[in-house]
C-alpha cells in the first residue's frame, strides 16, 4: 500500500548515505518500519483471502444437510487451517502492520528500535504459512483437531500435525521478537515530552498487547512442545495411562489461548479510540480511565482461562472461581464501550468510512462481548459449549470486532500512505454489505446454538437446515463484498485525489503533521510534542 | 573512546539480507525435522542443511552488530534498548520454562491424585498417589533419580559459575582484562563440567537406572525440563564463548558493555531455574 | 432451495426475504418468547436443571438486552442529533470522574445480582450423590457404550451406533425425520428417577450431550467425570457428541429414551434375559461360514467407520485391509493389532470391546473377504490365548 510514496521518497530522501536496493531486494532486505508494515498488511490481507475460501468451503458444506462436497476429514482440516491462518496469519498480522506503520510515526521515532529484526518478525511468518498450507497436501493431511489441538486426537494425526506444530513454533518466535519490539520503542524511543500518560491510546494498547504477547506465546510452544514428544519421543504428558492427562493441554493452551483472544481485541480498541474522537471531533473520553481498563483487561485475562472448559470435569469450586473472574472482564471492556459512546456524545459527528467501520465495531462487538458474558456463566455454558452459538459468539468479537476495526483503521490511515484519498463511495458500499451480511451469516448461528447445534460438524439433522441456509448465503456474500476493499486500495495506491496531510480535520497526533505519503523517514530527529497533538 | 551518545542520532541499520536467509534456516530446519520424525528418506540432510545456514546467518547477522558495536554506531539510547529488550526476552524465556514446571506442578497436584482416587478406581484399580510415578499403566520399575549426588554437585557447579561470571564483571568494570578473561574462562569450564555431568546423568539413567522418556510421566517431565535447561546452558556457554573472544580481541569497556551484561543476565537465568529445577524435580 | 429436497414438517418454515426473517427472529429474541416452530430458544427442559438453566438463560438475556438498548439508545440519540451536518458544534468536555466512577460500579453491581442464581444453578447441576441408578458411558470413535452399573439392568451392557442409512448421508435417498440423530439402541431409563452417568472414553475425548436434560459432559480417555438427570416426561430425547473426536464426530448422536419404571422393569428383564443367552460357550469349535457371518456384523458396526465396507480403506491415514500385509499374514500379528491396537493411532485396542468370539469372527472374515481368501479359521479359544500377551 506504499508504491506511490516509494516514488514519493526516491527523490527527497536520498541523503541516506547508502543507497538502497530497489525491487524485489528492497523488500526482502528492507529495514524500513514502513515497507515492514505493508509487507505485513498485504501478507496478512492475501491470508485473510485464503482462510476466508476455507471457510466458504465449510459454509458451502454446511448449506444443507447430507455431504455434499467435502469428505469429513477434509472438513476437519478445513476447519483446523481457517481458523489457525485467520487468527495467526489474518487478524495478528493486520495488527502488526499497523503497529510498524504507525508506533514510530505517532511517537516521533525515527523507525522501530530494532530495524533489522523487526524484518526477521515478517520474514518468518511466510516459512509458517508454507507449513502449515503445505500440511495439506502430504500424507494423511492437515490436521483435523480443530485449531485448540487437544490431544488425543492431535496424537493420532499424520504429519501435517507435526508440520502445524513448527509453523505454531515459528509463529511464536515471530509474535516475540515482533512485540520485543514493540516494547522497547514504545518504552525508549518516545520523543521528549510524550510521557506514558500522554502517548496515543493505539500505543498503549499494543504495549499491553505486546506484554500478553511475550507472556503467552511461549505458553503455547511449551504446549505444542510437550504434544511433539508425545508424538514421536513416547512422553506421556497427556495420557493417563502414564500418569499424564489430556485435560492438561487445555489447561495449558488455554492459558495461553484466552489472553491470545485479547491480543487480536486490543489493538482493535487501540484503532478505535483514535477513529472515533476523529470523526467526533473532540478529545476521547476519559484517556486515563481507557489506559487502566486496557492494563486491567490485560491482567485478568492470565485468569480466566477455564471458562473454555466448564464441561471437562473441573471440580465445582474451580467453575465457580473461574465464572466469576469471567464475568469480571465485563467491567473494564465496558468502562471502555461506555467511554466510546461519550466520546460521541455531544461532538460533532460526522459518517466517513472510518468511522462507519468504527461504529459497526462498536454494536457488533458489543453484541459479541454480550453474548461472551452469557457463556460465562457455567450453567448456561453447559448448554451452549460446543454449539454455534460459541461460533456466533467469537465472530462477533473476531470479525465485526477486530476485521472492523482494521477496517476503520485501514481507510482511516490509507490516505497517510499512499498519499491519496480512497474512494468513499465505494469504502461505504464495502461497509453497509460487510455490515448486512455479516449479520445475516452469525446472527442466525446464535438460533442455531441454542437449538443444540454443535460446532465443527460437517453434517446436521434437519430442525437446522434453515438457518443454515441463511448463514451461509450471507458468508458469501460477506466473503465477496471483500474483494471491493482490494479495488479501494488499488485505486488509492495507484491515484486520486491528493491527501493533504492532515485529511481529516477531528484527526490529532504526530502523524498527522508529516506530508502525505509520509516521507520513507519520517522522524529522523526527534519532533517537538506539544499538547495540540497530545492525546490524553 | 567517548560517546556523543545523547546527540548522535539513534542508529537505523541499513537493509541486510540475514533476516531472511534466518526465514529460510528455519524453513529447512522444521522441514528437516518433520521428515526425520516421519521417518522420510532424506530428512536428516534437509535438517543439517537448516543448520548449516543457521550457522551462516549467525554468524553473519552477530559480526555485523558486533562490527556496528565497534564501530560505535550505538548511542546510549541504542543501548538502553538492547537492555530493554533482553530483560523482555528472559522473561519470554520464564514463561516457556513456566509451561514445563506448570505441567510437573499439575501431573503432581491434580493428575496423579486424581488418577488415583477412589473414583477412579475402577478405572485404574490399586493405582496409589505417590511420586515418582510413571503412571498407572506402568510396567517395569524404575530408580528416581536422586537428588545429592550428581544434582548437587551440579548445583555448586552452577552456583560458582554465577560467582566466576560477576567476578569477570568486576574485572572489567575496573579495567582488568586478565580478570574478566580469567574469570569468563571459569564460567565457560563450570558450564562444560556442568553439560558434561549432565550427560552422565542421563547415560546412567538410561542403562542401569531405567529412567527413561517414557518413564511415565516421571521420565516426561525430569527429561523435558532438564533437558530444556540442558539446552539453554548449552546457548549459554557457546555466547559465553562468543564474550570472551570478543574480550580477548580487545572488546568492550570499562563504561559500555552491553553484551557482556546481556549474556551475564542470560546466565543468571539459567542459574535460577537450575535451582528451580533442583528443587522441585531431584528435592521434592 | 435448492439444497432442501427433504419432505417433513420443516419444509415450509422457510421463506424467501432474509430481511424479514432477521427482524423476526430480532423481535423474537428481544420478546424472550420461545417461538418453537423457529427453534429460536433453548430446547425444551424435561429435568428440572435444565428448566433453571433456562430461566437463568432467559434472565440473562433479558440483562443484556436491555444493557444493549440503553448504550445505543444513546450512540442512536448522538448519530442523529450530534451531527456535523447538522451543524452541531462539538463540546470539548473530556474527563468526569463520577460518571466514570458509576460506569464502573453500576455494571459490578449487575454482575454481583447475575451471579446469585448462576452460582446456585451450578451447585444443582454438580449434585451427584445419592443416584438411583448408574450408568457407565465410553466414548469410541464413533459411537458410545452404554454398561448398566446398578439397578434392575445391572450388567447390562451394549453400543449404540448410528443407525441412519449411508444413502440418506450422501443424499442418495430422502432424509427421514430423525436424520443423524438416531441410533441402533438408545440408553434407556426410567421417568423421575436420578440418573447418575459416568462418562469416559477409549480413544479420544467425546462429549455426551443431552439438551433437553442440561446435561454436556466430556468422556475423556483414562478418567472417569459424573453427572447426572431425573427426567420428568418419558419420551426419547435426543442429543450429540459435543466434543471434535475425529472423522464421524458428527456422526455420533446419543439417543435417551424415558420410559415409565413399569417397562423399564420389563426391559431390564429382557436384557438380561439374552444376556443370559448370549453367553457363549467359549470353547466352542465354530466353522467358517458361521465365524464369517458373525464375523461380517461385527466389521460392519466396528470397522468399517475407517477401513469401509469394501476393505479398501481410507488410506493413506486407515488403511486398506483387503489385501493388506497385516490381514494376510500371520494369523497372531492380525490378532495382535486388533486386540491391542496401535497407539499414537485411531486404530484402538479392540481386545477390551469386543468378545473373543467377536475377535474370532472378525479377523476369521477379514482373512476371507473381499480378495483375502485364505481359508483359514480362527476360533475364540486362540484369541483367548493371545490375550495379554
Ligand atoms: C477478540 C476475541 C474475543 C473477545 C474480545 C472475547 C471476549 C469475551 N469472551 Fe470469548 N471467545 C473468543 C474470542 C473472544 N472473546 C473465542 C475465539 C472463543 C472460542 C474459542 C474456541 O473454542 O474455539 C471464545 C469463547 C468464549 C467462551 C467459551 C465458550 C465455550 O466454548 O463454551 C466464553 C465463556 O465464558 C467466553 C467469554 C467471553 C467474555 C466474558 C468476554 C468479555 O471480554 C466480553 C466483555 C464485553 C462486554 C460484556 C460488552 C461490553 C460491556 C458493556 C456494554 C458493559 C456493561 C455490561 C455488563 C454489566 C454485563 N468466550
Ligand atoms: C479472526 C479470526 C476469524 C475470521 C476473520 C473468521 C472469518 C469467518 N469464519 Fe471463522 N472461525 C475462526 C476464526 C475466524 N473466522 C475460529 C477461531 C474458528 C474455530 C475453529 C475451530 O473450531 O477449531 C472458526 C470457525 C468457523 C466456523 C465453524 C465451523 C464449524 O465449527 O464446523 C464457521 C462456519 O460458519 C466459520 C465461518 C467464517 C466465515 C464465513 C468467515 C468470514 O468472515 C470470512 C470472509 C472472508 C472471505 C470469504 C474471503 C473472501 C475471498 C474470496 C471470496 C475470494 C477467494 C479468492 C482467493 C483465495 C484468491 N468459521
Ligand atoms: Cu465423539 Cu465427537
Ligand atoms: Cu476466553
């Protein structure tokens, strides 16, 4: 998304005294937190293409009862892979880019602490995605467990197993060295005057972001390590007849898989909380009060995690200790919905593409943060675990909560890197079809839920043909109204109208007073920071 | 030599090539290894290869910061990141090793309990909750490993090398080289004795003591955590490695020295996990 | 509808308009009301967990609701009023500390209230003691079965597969009204007594999952969990494997029947009734044609999940028996596998499921079917032998 500002910089910022490579080199060599970024944007939009068909080949399964196209296995696999690319190759990417893009430019860094590595954080996710679509095709396939990998069923797969466990492997390494990264800009490279307490929100997200990021992802290795030797060194970690016990893994995936689901919702809020002042056209409400929900969210998420196994035999005290702390979350993510709508309250608003995505994030990620609290509760868990309405529930968080919100992001900033306007009447086309269709797809799934349908199966008796149907139409037509996103920002990235450099005038922070397409360095000195720019 | 830290601007590195040729170490490597666990012709050369240009890009990447290190590319503020970052890295480090000690704690706590309760008694009938344990299903008998002899030892060893690589620091914080090589020579030996004991642990534990990897969940944790550590005692003697030659070249000084600190903390961790280790897998 | 060829009653609950059909079911939900022709709701509780667990569903339902309205009541008041366009002008209040104070308090508050009959439900729902009868469930890939511990049944014991035709999975024939929901031999059970079900598995973890009784509870291999039901209304409830265990975990249905105590009883004496009859002499001398025929039955319900019908397998992960290495060899490496199965694969240890005679007959017709026809016969006294071994 940076072509035209590439021609942009050649001319002013040749001053470096190396010259740097062009073509194919420049990006595979690149130490440039902005070309990182859109290597990041592009890789994790071409992953959203391919785990976006996986799941049209599930709804196409799924749209009337019987098998119609796809083979059980293949299903499971299917299923397995969509989820693994779109949250690993997809949402985290996304987030990521934007990360690369707009940290040093929003702190007045002059790129990211560590340039070079931070070009090994991206180059390591293509050797992941080959693993694990490669695990397709070799004998026995791609794993069918499911994305959670709970043994022992993950034992019994073939090779591809061991394949989706290095790509989980090297994913981790990436998320690590790329939030180490993070980290260490945000701590040490803000320009002089910007305290932690008046950094932009997006920041403060990915630093607790990056924090979950380190804590849990070795987490998950650990986990994914100990069910490789079960595999292949005769470990019995998770089997009882050696005194190990498959429960375990839950325990340890979940550990790290509830703060993960956070991960992928932080930076979403982080983009929200500057669209939305933007096109409000005053300050966010409550800063201070956004900064200690985000660290709250961020800690209780290490303690919630078995609210992802109420019905594995946990003992009672155990359910109760973790439904409480469950429902504890709702007050932090509510404190920052509550202060959102205040922001909006009595500004001046007004509906640009940015902000339509923003506010479609707002409703359906409540709806899903809603019907999250309902799954909460342990009894009503009980009947609903394992059923499409968990479905419902995490693609309202997942989809209208994070997509959106990178969504927002991306027209929002798409100006600041190409240097061109996108196209608004298409941006809301793209936004009022992924808004209905979206609905039509999960809404009717929460019916289906609560009607006992359980998730990952590729056949269905007949009570859920309806709502299937419709469910899955509206993928489809979710799945293709994406492709208009493409045309907007090959329109953008090839011309338009000039974007002036500030081009939303609600808009503040440092990156609003660089030129548009922001020069290829940005801040080489530190910029002055005053409070007309300030955040909190 | 004098910095013009807090002027100077803070150092972007210029594009480099060892990012990817990393990407594709590790691409060959998982490859290698998925096909060698597979038993597929050829696998083990694809995993020497992944090594092999592991090894290229290693050395590569660390001669270029080591190169822009001594060509005093880095300010203060370049320092305060690479300090940063390895704090965040160790702790990165804690929460692997976190996954191995929650699993001993929950097999030891929960699992093993439970498995032998009376309500699942009549499942595994006469199961008892002692450890160690190598489960209900297990067969043969096994020796535990115990915990004063060569675990002991292996604690002083790393103990005294905790004391050898501080001692090295104060050599080179007051200026005496010969102290910090001397004392960096120490560390490297503690460690080679500790790996090499270690290596006789584990050969007496495989043939006379019938501790093995599939011991049960006994044999899964003892050698999944020791030998997790094994390894990184292992990273941590090849950089100690890496220090003292670049100390013996004439490295570092008296004021700037972060890579001597980075691997020193490195070290310390792996100290204070050994104890960890001692304590709740040969102790307890 | 292209996809809907099947005739039954739910045929006609579907009509063109997708928009129509959403605000419906908005309005449905909004209501609470349980539209049962939509299946908009929760299924119909028969014990009285479940009917806790649906009012507190409906409850909760209720409190987010009307949390829902009460923020975008708000977010809608602003989009309409606050406009630009309108030539609103923006305040530049940022900060308020009672409000925000109160934001938080107030939900707290809610989530305290929520917490009281979501804390009791759950204490009912874990109450196992003092059951009336209790029932053993092992989940197989893919199927369960169902061992009477206690009561009038003692001692009985079956599996309880699938019973809906392949023609109907792969839409070679109509789908009938209880299309993967039903199976060969439901768990049956007496009306308004407590159940107590204790669930494992062999292989993998299921999920055994009944509705209408608020019960899910996983099966996981080497472990025994509890839970339990008092059904109030006999009639024959149905529900799924709720755990991913593989290739046919949607394939796996649990079937319960409630019957009234009277034809419980006269069940329970049946059973045992062939029980008794079934129990064979286990040194009986049994020819070929019988162990193949036998033998057939038992491949058909235990088999031919993975290695089809056919013999031909699903390869390369199940492979193919007809003309395999293992199936035309040896007689005791053929045995081996099937009585201690493989581990780190599906293939399970077939030695704790099946009787020695059913051993017998399913290798005895594996060795003889489709292109192995070696001829030889093996008779339960030699699977007897290899047992343990
Ligand atoms: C972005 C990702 C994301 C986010 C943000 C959330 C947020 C939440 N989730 Fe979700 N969840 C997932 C992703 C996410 N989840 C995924 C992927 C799964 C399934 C994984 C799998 O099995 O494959 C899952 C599954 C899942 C389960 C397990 C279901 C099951 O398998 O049986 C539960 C149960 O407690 C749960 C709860 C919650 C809760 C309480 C929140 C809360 O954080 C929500 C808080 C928000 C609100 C409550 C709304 C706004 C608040 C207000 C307006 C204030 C007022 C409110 C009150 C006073 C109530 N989630
Ligand atoms: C952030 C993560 C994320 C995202 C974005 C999505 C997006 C979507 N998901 Fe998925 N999903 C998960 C995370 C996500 N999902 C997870 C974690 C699971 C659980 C897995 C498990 O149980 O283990 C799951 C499971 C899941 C199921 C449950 C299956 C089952 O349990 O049996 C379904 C079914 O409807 C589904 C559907 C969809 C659909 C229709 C989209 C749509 O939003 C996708 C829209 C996008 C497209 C359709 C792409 C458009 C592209 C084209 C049309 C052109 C194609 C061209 C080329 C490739 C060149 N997902
Ligand atoms: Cu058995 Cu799913
Ligand atoms: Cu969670």
């Amino acid at each position: 998304m940076q072509a035209t500002s590439h021609a942009g910089y050649a001319g002013n910022h040749d001053h470096d005294s190396h010259g740097h490579p062009t073509g194919w080199k420049r990006w595979v060599t690149t130490t440039n937190h902005k070309d990182i970024g859109t290597m990041y944007l592009w890789f994790s939009f071409a992953m959203f293409l391919v785990g976006g068909a996986m799941s049209l080949i599930l709804r196409a399964e799924l749209f009337a009862p019987g098998l119609q196209y796809v083979s059980p296995e293949f299903y499971n696999q299917m299923l397995t892979l969509h989820a693994l690319i779109m949250v690993f190759g997809a949402i985290m990417p996304a987030f990521v880019g934007f990360a690369n893009w707009m940290i040093p430019m929003m702190i007045g860094a002059s790129d990211m602490a560590f340039a070079r590595m931070n070009n090994w954080s991206f180059w390591l996710l293509p050797p992941a995605a080959i693993l694990l679509s490669a695990s397709i095709f070799v004998p026995g396939g791609a794993p069918g467990t499911g994305w959670t990998l709970y043994p022992p069923l993950s034992i019994q797969m073939g090779m591809g197993m061991d394949m989706a466990i290095f790509a989980v492997h090297i994913l981790g390494m990436s998320s690590i060295m790329g939030s180490i990264n993070i980290v260490t800009t945000i701590l040490n490279l803000r320009t002089p005057g910007m305290t932690l307490m008046k950094m932009p929100l997006f920041c403060w997200t990915w630093l607790v972001t990056a924090f979950l990021l380190i804590a849990s992802m070795p987490i998950l290795a650990g986990a994914v390590t100990m069910l490789l030797t079960d595999r292949h060194f005769g470990t019995s970690f998770f089997s009882a007849a050696g005194g190990g016990d498959p429960v375990l893994f839950q325990h340890i995936f979940w550990f790290f898989g509830h703060p993960e689901v956070y991960i992928i919702a932080l930076p979403a809020f982080g983009v929200v909380s500057h669209v939305i002042p933007a096109f409000s056209r005053k300050p966010l409400f409550g800063y201070a009060s956004m900064v200690y929900a985000i660290a709250a969210i961020g800690l209780i998420s290490f303690f919630v995690w078995a609210h992802h196994m109420y019905v594995t035999g946990i003992p009672l005290t155990g359910q109760l200790y973790f439904m409480y702390a469950t429902m504890l979350i709702a007050v932090p993510t509510g404190v920052k919905v509550f202060n959102w709508v205040t922001t909006m309250w009595r500004g001046s608003l007004s509906f640009e593409t940015p902000m339509l995505f923003a506010l479609g994030f707002l409703v359906l990620f409540t709806i899903g943060g809603l019907t999250g609290l309902v799954l909460a509760m342990t009894a009503v868990d009980i009947q609903l675990q394992d059923t499409y309405y968990v479905v419902a529930h995490f693609h309202y968080v997942m989809v209208a909560g994070a997509l959106f919100s990178a969504y927002a992001g991306l027209y929002f900033w798409l100006p600041k890197w190409t240097g061109h306007m996108y196209n608004e009447g298409l941006g809301k086309l793209h936004f009022w079809l992924s808004m209905i269709f979206f609905n039509i797809a999960f809404f009717p799934q929460h019916f289906l839920g609560l009607a006992g349908m359980p998730r990952r199966i590729p056949d269905y008796a007949q009570q859920f043909a309806d709502f299937n149907v419709i469910s899955s139409i509206g993928a489809f037509g979710f799945g293709f109204s994406q492709l208009l996103v493409l045309v907007v920002v090959i329109q953008a990235v090839k011309g338009g109208a000039k974007a002036p450099s500030r081009p939303w005038d609600g808009a503040h922070g440092l990156e609003w007073t660089v030129p548009s397409p922001a020069p290829y360095h940005t801040f080489e000195d530190p910029p002055v920071f005053n409070q007309a720019e300030a955040h909190g | 030599m004098s910095h013009p830290a807090s002027t100077s601007r803070y150092f972007v590195p210029e594009p480099s090539p060892w990012p990817l040729v990393g990407s594709i170490a590790l691409l060959l490597l998982a490859s290698g290894a998925v096909l060698m666990m597979n038993s597929i012709a050829n696998g083990g050369f694809v995993l020497i290869g992944g090594f092999a240009v592991l090894a290229i890009m290693l050395f590569g990447w660390f001669g270029r910061v080591i190169g822009e290190s001594e060509g005093q590319r880095y300010n203060l503020q370049v320092d305060r990141s690479f300090r940063l970052a390895m704090a965040w890295f160790i702790f990165s480090e804690v929460m692997f090793f976190v996954a191995f000690f929650g699993a001993l704690f929950y097999i030891r706590v929960v699992a093993i309990p439970d498995l032998a309760s009376p309500e699942q008694a009549a499942l595994w009938e006469g199961f008892r909750n002692v450890w160690p344990s190598a489960g209900p299903a297990a067969k043969d008998p096994f020796t535990q490993m115990h915990a004063w002899g060569i675990p002991a030892i292996n604690t002083l060893l790393l103990l005294s090398s905790g004391v050898t690589v501080t001692w090295a620091h104060w050599g080179l914080v007051a200026n005496k080289r010969q102290q910090l090589i001397i004392g960096l020579m120490l560390t490297i030996l503690l460690g080679a004795l500790f790996l090499t004991l270690q290596v006789y642990e584990y050969r007496e534990a495989y043939s006379h003591l019938n501790l093995k990897m599939t011991t049960g969940v006994y044999g899964s944790t003892f050698f999944m955590l020791t030998g997790f550590h094994g390894f990184h005692v292992t990273l941590g003697v090849t950089m100690l490695t890496v220090i003292l030659v670049r100390a013996m070249k004439g490295h570092f000084t008296a004021e700037r020295h972060f890579a001597f600190e980075g691997v020193a903390w490195y070290w310390h961790f792996v100290d204070v996990v050994w104890l960890g280790l001692f304590v709740v897998i040969y102790w307890l | 509808m292209a996809g809907c060829s099947y005739k039954n009653g739910y045929a006609n609950r579907l009509r063109p308009g997708f928009t129509g059909l959403l605000t419906a079911g908005l309005l449905a939900l909004l209501s609470g009301a349980a539209n049962a022709a939509w299946e908009l709701n929760l299924q119909e509780p028969v014990t009285a967990v479940a009917r806790r667990v649906y009012h507190l569903h409906s409850l909760l339902l209720w409190v987010i609701v009307v949390i829902f309205i009460g923020v975008f009541a708000v977010v809608a008041y602003s989009i309409v009023v606050h406009r630009k366009s309108r030539g609103h002008r923006a305040a530049s209040f940022h900060d308020n500390t009672t409000v925000e104070l109160a934001w938080t308090i107030v939900p707290t508050l809610i989530l305290i209230a929520i917490a009281f009959p979501a804390t009791s439900a759950l204490v009912d729902m874990r109450d196992t003691s003092r059951p009336d009868l209790t029932i053993k469930v092992t989940g197989y890939q893919w199927k369960w079965g169902y061992e009477y511990l206690t009561g009038d049944a003692a001692g009985v014991k079956y599996m309880s597969v699938l019973s809906t035709p392949r023609e109907q999975i792969e839409n070679k024939a109509p789908k009938g009204e209880h299309y993967l929901l039903e199976v060969d031999r439901p768990l049956v059970v007496p009306v308004g007594k407590k159940v107590r079900i204790l669930t494992t598995a062999n292989d993998v973890i299921h999920n055994w999952s009944v509705p209408a009784f608020a019960v899910k509870t996983d099966a996981v291999p080497g472990f025994l969990r509890d839970t339990w039901f008092r059904a109030e209304k006999e009639g024959t409830y149905r529900g799924q494997c709720s755990e991913l265990c593989g290739k046919d975990h949607g394939f796996m249905p649990v079937v319960v029947e409630v019957v009234s105590e009277e034809k419980y009883a006269a069940w329970a004496a049946e059973q045992k009734q062939e029980l008794a009859a079934a129990a064979e002499d286990p040194n009986k001398v049994w020819t070929l044609d019988e162990l193949v025929a036998r033998g057939e039955k038992v491949y058909t319900a235990n088999c031919a999940a993975c290695h089809q019908a056919t013999g031909a397998g699903l390869p390369p992960v199940f492979p193919a028996l007809d003309g395999s290495k293992i199936a035309k060899g040896p007689k005791q490496g053929h045995l081996g596998i099937v009585i201690n199965g493989k581990t780190g694969t599906a293939m399970a240890a077939f030695g704790a499921q099946l009787s020695d005679t059913d051993i017998a007959a399913v290798v005895t017709y594996e060795r003889n079917a489709w292109t192995n026809k070696l001829g030889d016969v093996i008779q339960p006294a030699e699977v007897k032998a290899l047992r343990g071994k």
